[in-house]
C-alpha cells in the first residue's frame, strides 16, 4: 500500500503509528516547538485533532506548526475549528471547517466530535440525540439503542439483556415491565437535548 487505507481492522493502529513516527522523524527541528511535538503525539483520536490552550497566541502557533509538521508525513490538516473568532482569521478559508462563515457578523457554528455537539459560540457541549418512533418490540429497541451515544445505554441494555432472556420475538410487542423501561429512557434521553456544558481548561499542576 502507498497510502493509508480508512475502514480496515488495522486503521486505528497504522494512524497512530505514522502520526508518531512524524512527529518523532521531526522532534529535534527547531521550526517546531516541543509542545507541537507533544501534540500530535497525543491529542489525536483517528483523524481528529483536539486540543485546548490558554491563550489565542498558543492556539495559532499551535495550528500552523501541527500543519507544517504533519505536511512532511504527506498530511493535510484541514476542517479547523476554534472557539475564537481571532484564532479562526488566521486560518487560511479552505482550511477551515466552515470556509465559507463571516466572522464580523455570523454566529459560529456547532461542530461534531467524538459524539458530541461543540458549540464554538458559547464554547460549551451538548449531547447528539435523536428520538424517533419506533414499534415496541425487540427490533425496535435495538433500531433506536444503535443511533446513540454509548454513555446512555446501560437501561436499555439491561432491556435487550432481558428480552433475550425472556426469548421474546424481534416483532412481538413489550410486555408492561419492558414497555415502561422503555419509555422512562426515551424520556430520559429527552431531557439531554437541553443539557449544556461549558468547555473546562484545567491546569496540568496538580
């Protein structure tokens, strides 16, 4: 192979190791500071890079020597977010994740990463969830237990975990215990569309 394939078993492991090796190949040039280095050794998930820091300084310098660092592995860093308006002017328009947003006038936008929602206006997360109708039965759980994000699954794993138990057909209807789990969760993921959390920077002392 002469590029890196996305979709195989192998991936995850291949992205991290080239990231790394990138990064190692280019630790001892001065054009690139050590926590640029660091960086890209440990702030990546896949193909995402995600990083906070103090200061719109930092951030800037930070985005320009990661996209001159890994353009000597041959990759390109684009679809840039930030949660500051200065930080984003600096970025080239094709670069960014929303080229095509006026920053003197347009909100900015609300990004996807790693299952959630970032509002970059506010610098605050929220929850991805979607409700949607489904038949009370076992196929219907897993339909709607599949669209969301794993840190709200245990009720309703117990759920499955007792359907497959009670050996209850894919379509046969939910008897009353599972139909009240079912709705006490979806009432539940509900009240996530409106939870908000802001962004916290925490110092690395101790």
């Amino acid at each position: 192979m002469l590029v890196m394939i996305f979709g195989a078993a192998s991936s995850p492991c291949t992205a991290n190791y080239v990231l790394r090796k990138t990064a190692d190949d280019n630790c001892d040039d001065l054009s690139f500071s050590p926590e640029t280095i660091e960086t890209v050794k440990r702030n990546f998930y896949m193909d995402d890079l995600l990083k906070s820091v103090r200061d719109e300084a930092t951030a800037t310098k930070l985005q320009q020597e990661s996209t001159a660092l890994l353009a000597r592995g041959g990759f390109g860093l684009t679809k840039w977010s930030s949660s500051s308006r200065e930080v984003l002017s600096q970025i080239p328009n094709q670069e960014m994740a929303s080229p095509s947003i006026n920053l003197d006038l347009d909100d900015l936008p609300i990004e996807r990463s790693l299952g959630l929602l970032w509002n970059t206006e506010t610098d605050s997360f929220r929850f991805a969830v979607t409700s949607r109708q489904s038949v009370l039965s076992k196929r219907g759980v897993l339909s709607q237990v599949s669209s969301v994000f794993e840190p709200f699954l245990l009720p309703v794993k117990c759920l499955i975990q007792t359907l497959w138990y009670k050996k209850r057909g894919w379509d046969e209807p939910l008897d009353e215990d599972g139909r009240i789990v079912w709705e006490n969760w979806l009432a539940y993921l509900s009240s996530l569309k409106v939870f908000e959390l802001p962004r916290c920077l925490c110092s690395d002392a101790p």
